[in-house]
C-alpha cells in the first residue's frame, strides 16, 4: 500500500514574482487575492467565466506517485 503526501500550500507566480500561500482559503478568488496585494488592475467581467473578460493562465506540474 502506497502513502501519499499532499502540501497544504498552494504555490504560483504573478508577474514573474513567485507567491506561496499557506493553507489558503478555498473560497478566495485569484481576483480577491491580487486586489488584496493591491494589483487593483484587474477587473470582474460577469463573475462566473464566460464571458472572457477574466483569466489567470493555469501550468499544472505534475507530482510523480510515491512508491
């Protein structure tokens, strides 16, 4: 039986500036997180992503399985 490890860190880059959260809040959008650093250039276009006016580019790395 295999174990695996999970981070409670969620890590990603913003303007090349890498940002680590600890246990971040699941409920916070990437729209609240940036205007909260204060990157208020960001704008809300209809809040649900269909319209396109928003977006975050997402890379995900996978993590390899632990043997």
């Amino acid at each position: 039986m295999s174990v695996q490890s999970y981070s409670n860190t969620l890590t990603f880059y913003v303007n090349g500036t890498r940002v680590a959260l600890q246990n971040p809040d699941p409920e916070m959008t990437l729209l609240q997180y940036l205007r909260g650093t204060g990157l208020t250039g960001t704008k809300l276009g209809c809040g649900e992503g269909g319209c396109g006016k928003y977006r975050g580019d997402l890379e995900f790395t996978s993590i390899p399985k632990l043997q």
